[in-house]
C-alpha cells in the first residue's frame, strides 16, 4: 500500500534484515533506517543497538543523507549491523 503525506509520522523507523532465517552463530545483516521530517534534538548519535541472547557489531559509521517521500523531505539515518545470534 502507497503511504500518503498524512500518514506518515514525522519521526519513522525502517528496518531490514538480509534473510528470513538465522541460525545459531551465523550472521545476519540488519540494516536500521530512521527517517525524520523535522529536526531531531541530536541526529548525530543513536543508542547502541542491544539484543537479549545476540552479540551485535555496527559496521561503520552511520550514514545520513535525504530522501524525499510523498514531496516531503526527510533526513535519513542509516546504521547496518551484524547480529550473531
């Protein structure tokens, strides 16, 4: 379904995970998408991601960039990690 302007909140969160099933120690990409159409009080840092039972890795710097949605544009906050469950 097509998301129009008014449905979409100022701040959202979009996230993916490279494979549908994760096995034990093997690794899984996820990559973390926050998006924010009016300004966050500090887009510099975002809380470290933790997962009960999982080790996590950020892989590099988060990346930030513009995108725009619906006409609207957003700043975009994007973070990959490896998940080693």
């Amino acid at each position: 379904s097509q998301n129009t302007a008014a449905e979409l909140a100022p701040v959202f969160i979009e996230a993916n995970l490279d494979q549908t099933s994760v096995y034990v120690q093997a690794q899984a990409l996820l990559t973390v998408r926050v998006y924010h159409s009016v300004s966050l009080y500090d887009d510099s840092s975002l809380t470290p991601l933790q997962i009960a039972d999982a080790r996590v890795e950020q892989l590099g710097e988060s990346r930030t960039y513009e995108k725009v949605i619906n006409s609207i544009r957003h700043g975009v906050i994007e973070t990959r990690y490896a998940i080693y469950p």
